[in-house]
C-alpha cells in the first residue's frame, strides 16, 4: 500500500479495507467519532448495508460509505443528503427495536 493510501485512508474503491472474502473490515468504521467540516456529528456505532450508522443524542444518521472520505482514528465525512440520513437512521432505530418471532414463536433475527 503507498503511503498515501495510508495516509487519506478509505476510499471506496480501497481494496485494503476489503477482507480475502471481499467483506468490507467493519472494525475500521464502528466505535470512532465521525466528523464533518471539523465539527463531531457523532459516533459510529453499526454499518448496515452500504452505510453507517452514527448516533449523537437522540439523532441517529445513516450516512452512506461514499460520504466517508478518511477512516483512521476519527471518521471523516463530506457532503451527504441530512434529510434521507435522518430519515434512514430513525427507520434503521426503530427496525433493530422490534423482535421476530417465526410460526412456532421462537425470536428470529
């Protein structure tokens, strides 16, 4: 990897942060502060998809990967759409809070 790869970090097309199996490596992107134009947005704490999932307060943002323009000890994101990321974080809160049962009433995931 050149160093500056390893300098700006992810890239989408980046194939350092894919696993042998192409898996993306998910421990770059959760448990780290995101931040936009030097200002904290909040903290990643899943990936579903092809997005992130942050929370901050009782705002939760689903930014999507090609928002991330450097992973390292903080997040760094550009430009993206807040209204969807709003509006796909609250639907992504309110989907993990609700339980599945199959036919037979055992909890599903």
């Amino acid at each position: 990897m050149s160093i500056i790869a390893k300098i700006t970090g992810f890239f989408k097309k980046n194939p350092a942060n894919l696993e042998k199996d192409g898996q993306l490596k998910t421990h770059l992107y959760i448990g780290k502060f995101v931040k936009q134009n030097y200002i904290d947005i909040g903290e990643s704490i899943a990936i579903d998809g092809k997005r992130v999932i942050i929370k901050k307060s009782e705002n939760v943002l689903s930014i999507p990967f090609e928002a991330i323009i450097k992973t390292a000890e903080n997040l760094v994101v550009g430009d993206f759409d807040m209204e969807e990321s709003l509006r796909l974080g609250k639907a992504w809160g309110d989907q993990k809070d609700v339980l599945k049962f199959d036919d037979k009433g055992m909890m599903i995931k």
